[in-house]
C-alpha cells in the first residue's frame, strides 16, 4: 500500500457519494479518500495562482512522490514504486484533477507514458539504471509526436542511425509534456523511414547524458498551464545500445499499448475537470439568488445540473471498465478509446454547463469555472483527438462482427 498516506478523513460528505456507482475495494477508498484530503487542503487553495503564473507545482510533485503517487504501477523493489494497476492510477488522477488540472495532466503523463512503460518492457539494467539514479518525484517525458506526424505515427521523421556500439538521433518531437522539468524520456524514432510502423524504435535518452539534445521554448497554452510542453530536437544525440527499449522495429506496438494506457489518464484528468464544474455550479447555484429564489431552484439550471451529473457518472463507468480491462491484461483498446472520447466531450460539456449557469461570474478569473473550461479542451485533443477515437472505435466494433 501507498507509504506515508495521509490520515483517512471522515466519512464522504453527501457532495462525494456519487463515487459510490462503482464500489471499490476497501485499499482503493482508502487511496481515494487520501487523495482528496490532499487535494482539498494542498492542491485547490494554490490552483489558480499556479495557472496564472504558469508555475510547475515542484512542491506538490514532490509531496505526491512521498505519497507514492508518481511511481504508481512501478514494482515495488524500485524507490518509490507502488505496484498498483491502472485503477489506482485512475483514482488518484481524477482527485488530483479536480483540484488542479494541470497536476493531474503531469502526474497522469509522467506515470501512464514514461514510468509505465518503463517498468513493462525495461530490462532489469534499464529499470536499476533510470528508477535509481533519479528520485521518485524526477519528471521522465514520452516523445512520440513530431509537428508532421501526430496522429499520423507512421510519417514521423526522426532518425535513428546505428553507429558502432550505439544509435545516433536526429530530429524535432513536439508536444512534450513535463520537458523540462524531465531528466530522461522515451524518444521514439525510425530507423527507415520507408518501413514506416516498421521501422519505429524506442530509446531510453537520459537529458544529462545527451549532448546535442536541446530544449525548446515553452508553448504558451489555453489551459493546463501550470504544465511545460516543449519541442526537443536532437542534433547527432549518441546514445549506447544498452539504451535501446525492446526491439529494433517493435516502436509502434509500444506506443500504442501504451497511448491506451495514456487514454485512462486523460479521461480521469476530464472527470475530475467535470466533477470539478459540478460542484462549482451547484456551490454557485445554491447562493446565488435570481427571480427572488436561488439559481436551484430554476427548472433551466436543474436541467443543466441533471445533464452534467448523467454524462459523468456515464463517464467514469466507462473510465474504471477500461482501467479494470487494462488492469485484467484483457484487449483494451476500445474500452479506452470509448473512455477517453466520452470523458474528453463530458469535461467540455460540464465547464461549459458551469459557466452558463453562473453567467458572468463564469467568466471571469475571480472563480474556478473560467480554468475548469480553458483545461477541459485538452483532453478532447491530446492522446489522439476525439474524430480518431472515434475511428478507433468503430474499426474494434468492426471486427467483433467478422
């Protein structure tokens, strides 16, 4: 179990037993409930200020890894390490969410994209290697897309050529999350570009150790700004053999076992996101008096509130089926497809719901709903666009029927 837990809380007040449509087992309450105490208490009163000024939160990150939350499906042999599976992970993304999107997004990434598959596929050298020389609460990045090649993982142009007892990279990835706070990442790159999913191959780069690897400026985001995104471009990056992650050519079928996972951590950012929106919106509608009785009273407003609580509670019934599948080590790509497509369009629906029905207040920085909506449209977009979910549901939905 997770070390140094904070102390369990009393019992949810009536605001949190919609978690309740999915019972857990007593251990991951337990993590639930220890989550949001963090959240309510470290993580809400300084979201706003960490948005604002673009400010990576390295004091939470580090509290979190005390917690044993950023190494969460880590074995626990490795410092840090948790050895729990998808669902933890989950959990603990949609708290951290609710309170701050960007922490969720970084500590979702981080263990779903770097950590995960690290410990999956890593050799016992690689695994000594990156999970000791580096704390527990050290940021490792995935690099997967290429300003090109997003979607589209077979155009991507990075080069990895063998020379002598090494690779040499060249080549821009964009889109990293967390550059540059990481000290090491999973660069992915082809070795020819005509064998195109081929060809891709995975390497695990440590930053410290990799002349000509430079780091871009910070794009300047609608949301979850509290979070880096970067390109990274390598010029003639030396890296040894030893640092090769699985084979010559197996890069594609890593990236998209892993994007699956990747796919759980983004719908759980969206859910906390929109469970965040609902609780403003009711907190709001409650005070807030219009046509001489509170906005809660109002048949619109009730509408709205009943559409939002419908939509999550759909989307996280759809969330912990695909963490449980993935957790099972059933096929799983559908489930998390439909998972991360319906929470991505449920986050947006509810911040949007939010602002709507608290009108001007809804706009304006004074208050949450304004971030919850800025943060909710990344999840529609990164891990794959909603259109491609789509796509990737329909092709598994397809071949159920042959």
């Amino acid at each position: 179990m997770f070390r140094k837990l904070l102390s369990v809380p009393p019992p949810l007040p009536c605001a949190f037993r919609h978690f309740s449509i999915c019972e857990l087992p007593p251990e991951l309450a337990q993590l639930q409930q220890t989550c949001r105490a963090f959240v309510d208490s470290q993580l809400k009163p300084i979201a706003a200020e960490l948005d604002r000024e673009s400010r990576f939160p390295k004091e939470t990150i580090e509290q979190l890894a005390d917690l044993g939350m950023m190494r969460v499906t880590v074995d626990p042999e490795y410092p840090g390490g948790s050895g729990q599976g998808m669902l933890a992970l989950s959990l603990i993304v949609e708290e951290l969410s609710r309170g701050c999107g960007s922490t969720g997004s970084i500590v979702s990434i981080h263990n779903c994209l770097y950590a995960n598959l690290l410990d999956r596929v890593g050799s016992r050298e690689q695994k000594d290697r990156f999970f000791r020389k580096y704390s527990c609460a050290t940021l490792g990045a995935f690099a997967l897309s290429e300003a090109d090649a997003g979607s589209d993982v077979a155009a991507l142009s990075t080069r990895a050529v063998e020379d002598g007892d090494g690779f040499v990279l060249n080549g821009t990835k964009a889109w990293v999350t967390s550059a540059l706070e990481a000290k090491s990442g999973i660069i992915f790159a082809t070795v020819n570009p005509e064998l195109k999913y081929k060809g891709i191959t995975a390497f695990l780069v440590d930053f410290e150790e990799a002349p000509g690897l430079t780091i871009g400026r910070p794009e300047e985001k609608l949301g979850i700004r509290a979070s880096s995104t970067c390109n990274l471009i390598l010029e003639n990056v030396k890296i040894p053999k030893s640092n090769l992650l699985g084979t010559i050519g197996g890069g594609f079928r890593l990236a998209m076992e892993q994007l699956d996972r990747a796919r759980i951590g983004i719908a759980s950012q969206a859910l906390g996101i929109a469970q965040a929106a609902l609780e403003e919106a009711i907190a709001y509608a409650k005070q807030r008096i219009a046509f001489g009785e509170p906005l809660l009273r109002l048949p619109a407003v009730r509408t709205r509130i009943a559409e939002m609580a419908v939509r999550i509670e759909s989307s996280r019934l759809l969330v912990r089926k695909a963490a449980t599948e993935i957790d099972r080590k059933l096929p799983a790509t559908k489930a998390c497809s439909m998972a991360k497509w319906v929470a991505g369009e449920t986050a947006t629906f509810a911040a949007h719901n939010c602002q709507q029905i608290m009108g001007g207040m809804g706009y304006v920085k004074d208050l949450p709903a304004e971030r919850l909506y800025r943060d909710a449209r990344i999840t529609e977009i990164y891990g794959g666009v909603t259109d491609v979910q789509k796509g990737i549901v329909a092709d598994q939905v397809i071949k159920e029927f042959d």
